[in-house]
C-alpha cells in the first residue's frame, strides 16, 4: 500500500492441512482513547488499597502488543473494548496507531464489547440507538469478518465462526439481552433488535442463538477444539459479576445473564471461553456433561477465561462477590514479591494476556497449552522502568484432543 509517498506493506499465512503447531493469543480491554496517555489505572494492593500502576495505559498496552508480536502468532482474538468510545474517531485512532505494526502480518479477531457500542460521553450520545450505530460501523468498516449466514444486514460481523487448523473460533455479539432492563439484560442503558435497536438478542429463540447451534454442531464435528469468544464474562470475581439492577445491589452491564448458555456450552463440548469486561486476570472451571456425536454422554470441563489485562484497567476483586468456580485471580494467586528496600521483583498483577499453543500429540490428536501470560515492568532502585520482560503465572492449562 502505497499513501502520501510512504509504503506500507504486509504478509498473511493461512493454515495448512499440514501444519503440526498452532499459536494463538487472546486479550480483551484495551479501551484506548487520547487520554490513556498520562492516565495511569488504578492498582489495587492484596489490601484493596488504591495506587497507580507503574506505567500509563498506553506504555502498557504498548508493551503488551510488543510482547504479542515477538511471539510471532498466527491470529490475535480481542475479546471486546478495544477503544474507549466506539463512535469517537480519535480512539480507534488511537487503536491502530498502536496495534497497526502487530496486524500487518498477524490477523486480528475481535468481538464487539460495550465500549464499541458507546458512541462517546454526553454530546456524543453514550448507547442512544442511532449513536451507538453509528459506533459499531466504525468497528464494521475497520474488519472484514466471515458472513454469518443470518440473511439479516444488521447482524453482519457482529457475529461470526473462523475455522484455523484444528479450532474453531466462534465469536459472539452478547451485549444485549432482551427484554430490556430485565434481570436478562447485558446493558441497561441499550436497546435490542425487536427493542428499537439493532444488537442482536441471544436467548434460545433468537437469530444468533439459533446460528450458534449450528455452528456449535459443526465445531464439534469438524475442529479438535472449540473457542467461544465475547465480551462479558459469566463466571468473575469482578464488579459485573452482580446481578443485573441498578448500583450497588446490581450492576447495569452485568455478565451474570450470559450463564443461561453454559448449558448450550457443555452440550456441545466447548472447550473454552475468551472474555473480558471484569479488566483482570481470571480463570474458572465449571464442570458438566457434554452430548457426544454418538448420543452418548460423557463429563467435561469448560475453562472461562477473563482475559481483560489488555492496556485497561488492573482491577482487584469486588468486595461481597463470590466465584466458588475460580481457579486462579492474579490479584489473589500471585502474590507481589519486593525486596527490602521495596522494589517489585515479580508477581502481581499487571497488563497481558493469554497465549494458546497447540501442537500434535504422538497418538496423531492434538494438545493445547494455555498460558497466562504478564508483562513485568522491570524497575531501577529509583521505581523507573527499565524494561518489559514477558512472564508466566502459574499453572498452564492443557487440554488434548482427538484428531
């Protein structure tokens, strides 16, 4: 591509039939905007103690995609709010001033999250139905994403399937559920298709339900793997992890609605959930049963993962919520380390996100192994950053399949 003079240029691999290995990363929550600059995220301590983080957003999720693109990944999966505001061009400006030199040659996968349906605070129109259209075709004019097959134009890339390899991606538009202000309601203050507006419904009945069956139906018959990605998270420690209603009992874009699919989920043997909203590290487990193609039913395990560390905000755990499904929570599971003098050696929680490697197993299947992955500032005995080094929290995640 050649503009004003300068030239810009970029290589793509798709996936062979006879690739062995497969890398893959996945985050959520950039939310970047002009102000990020200067702007450091609040940091929770073990206490609950506030302090800004060592760096600002935007060096942090610099650091982050600079950390990505050294690990040379076929695709990158955002799991929504990639900007701040979805109708404010400054900040996908924003966005791709930073994530342009990664998605040259690395293909970018997103879902929509809250923020891309936010037009902008006040004059902007926050989630009035037109502002927030208005929103989503700066996310639409930006990617080319898979036809979905819905037969409606306003579903087109709010929700797609990617096969790559031996995993399906399924990427899903769960920002809204009907009716509106109900306790179903992903967003409060948006209006769904049949409500005025034009996000899609996903409750059993709707459109994208419906498609997601079937493309359930067809991951489990064609890929080792099946990664379902959207934005709210079912299953967290976090502020959205109330139940919907107004502050404090509830929260007004809570995630708790979505776990009406975890049975649709473990029916069709959905190995793992890509989310963010909650802004910090988490993994849960929810044990089941899944339907095997032969009728038969056998136990399973759906890994969720908030994976909300992209250059947002490092939260801490909502006091009075309680996730009896969760595994690992940097916050709590990864104790911050500092020597005498009170410099951070390691642990804590900070920006990242998760790598997934996959790779043929000797018995001709496949196994996957997922990394929780930190960007560790790595600081002088004056508190000044010095570098980034990429870290791993403790335990991986693997999986195995059959071919």
């Amino acid at each position: 591509m050649i503009q004003d003079g300068a030239i810009a240029s970029g290589r793509f691999r798709l996936p062979a039939p006879t690739d062995s290995t497969l890398r893959f990363i996945a985050y959520a929550d950039s939310e970047t905007e002009p102000e990020s600059t200067g702007k450091f995220a609040d940091w929770p301590d073990e206490d609950g103690n506030k302090r800004p983080y060592l760096v600002d957003q935007t060096d942090g999720y610099a650091a982050n995609l600079a950390v990505m693109a050294e690990r040379a990944p076929a695709f990158v999966a955002i799991a929504g709010d990639l900007v701040q505001s979805g109708g404010e061009q400054r900040d996908w400006d924003e966005f791709w001033r930073h994530t342009a030199p990664l998605a040259a040659s690395t293909f970018v996968l997103p879902a929509l999250g809250n923020h891309e349906y936010f037009a902008g605070p006040r004059g902007f129109g926050r989630y009035a139905t037109d502002d927030s259209e208005r929103a989503v075709a700066k996310y639409r004019s930006y990617f080319s994403l898979p036809d979905n097959g819905s037969g409606e134009a306003s579903d087109e890339e709010r929700y797609y399937a990617v096969r790559w390899g031996p995993v399906s991606l399924i990427s899903l538009d769960l920002n809204n559920g009907r009716p509106n202000r109900s306790d179903r309601d992903t967003n409060w203050h948006l209006l769904g298709d049949g409500e005025g507006g034009k996000a899609p419904d996903w409750a059993p009945g709707s459109r994208q339900h419906r498609w997601l069956r079937e493309a359930l139906e067809t991951a489990r018959r064609e890929a080792a793997f099946t990664f379902v990605m959207f934005h709210h998270c079912p299953y967290s420690s976090g502020p959205h992890a109330r139940p919907p209603g107004e502050w404090p009992e509830g929260d007004d874009l809570s995630g708790v609605p979505l776990r009406e699919l975890t049975p649709l989920f473990m029916e069709y043997g959905v190995d793992v959930l890509l989310t963010g909203h909650d802004e910090m590290l988490e993994h849960s487990a929810v044990d089941g049963e899944q339907q095997l193609a032969d009728g038969e039913r056998a136990p399973h395990r759906l890994h969720v993962f908030d994976v909300g560390v992209g250059g947002d905000g490092l939260r801490g755990p909502m006091a009075g919520v309680r996730n009896p499904h969760r595994v690992f929570l940097a916050h709590a599971d990864a104790p911050e380390v500092r020597d005498a003098d009170g410099r951070l050696l390691d642990g804590g929680k900070h920006y990242g996100h998760l790598e997934v490697n996959l790779e043929r197993s000797g018995d001709g299947g496949w196994r996957a192994r997922l990394d929780k992955v930190y960007v560790f500032p790595v600081t002088a005995a004056d508190g000044s950053v010095l570098r980034f080094e990429r870290r791993l929290y403790p335990g991986s995640t693997v999986l195995t399949a059959d071919e």
